[in-house]
C-alpha cells in the first residue's frame, strides 16, 4: 500500500491520462497519515514472544512490523528512536508505556538489509522495520502504537494514535 502512494504521488506531476489506473488505490484503513508527507502502516497483526532473532527477552517482546514512507522534500537524518511508543492500558485502567528495544529492532533490520535508524531518509524513503518492544504481560488487549515521527534528535512533526490487535 505504501508502494502504491509513493507512486501516486511521483506520477501525480503528470496529467490523470499519464497514470495507469493500476497505480490508483482506495485509501486502505491500515495506512496512517500522518502529516500530508509522512504514513506509516502496519503490516502483520504484532505478536508477543518470549524470543527473537536469536535473544531471549527479560519478560516479553512486542512484535510489530511496519512500513514508514517519507515523501518529505528535505532529507532527515535518521529516524530518532523515540518516534515510536507502545501504550498498554490494564483491565483496571491503568496506562503504561513500553519502551523501544533499539538494539533488537536495529539487529533485526540490518540482519533483515534494510534501512535503521540512523539512515538518511530523502524524499520516497520506505523503511521497512521490525519494532520490538519490551513488555511484562502477555495481555493480548488493550495495545495502542504512538507514532510521532521526528528527525534524529528532534522533536517529533506529528503524532498519530494506531490500535493494535495482537496475533493469538
């Protein structure tokens, strides 16, 4: 999906006529927008795992795989870590936050050859991650991805709020 608007939006400097309607998709409910320039969908339902990629977690390990598309006109450089933050609210309520495990979620983008982190992003960057959180339940309710995307060191241009539903 996220192919599909990064070819949109490089075709749409042309005339409708110069578009292969193939290239045209219905706006899918799994793409988030967020900024007119920044989306970011989720790709699989995430899972909770005692392990991954080799590593064993203290507790668990939330599992999510993504796409972000960056059709910004100036470059960033990287992606900060703290563009991302996992919310678990608990049967009574109560709201925690679970922190980005970077070194996983780095080890499994370079084991996987994909973009980190730290890679400059340019306009029509799609970087493909694997985030991994870590977590102290295998409470499978009540999830919610914060993604608000900033620039290596920055502060974040926008934030937008994904419900998660977790793979059994």
């Amino acid at each position: 999906m996220l192919l599909v608007l990064l070819m949109t939006a490089l075709f749409s400097a042309g005339s409708a006529a110069d578009i292969d309607p193939i290239l045209i998709d219905k706006p899918s409910v799994f793409v988030y927008e967020c900024s007119e320039n920044l989306f970011f969908e989720v790709l699989v339902d995430p899972i909770i795992e005692y392990n991954t990629g080799g590593r064993h977690a203290e507790n668990e390990f939330f599992i999510l795989t993504a796409e972000f598309l960056y059709l910004e006109e100036k470059s960033w450089d990287g992606l900060d870590k703290n563009s991302f933050e996992l919310r678990h609210v608990l049967p009574d309520g109560t709201e925690e936050v679970c922190p980005l495990n970077y070194m996983i979620t780095s080890m499994l983008a370079l084991k996987n050859g994909w973009l980190t982190f730290s890679d400059t992003l340019s306009f029509g960057s799609l970087l493909k991650m694997t985030l991994v959180f870590d977590i102290n339940t295998l409470d499978r309710s009540g999830w919610t991805l914060v993604f608000h995307p900033a620039e290596r060191g920055g502060q974040a241009v926008c934030e937008v709020e994904i419900p998660l539903k977790v793979r059994n």
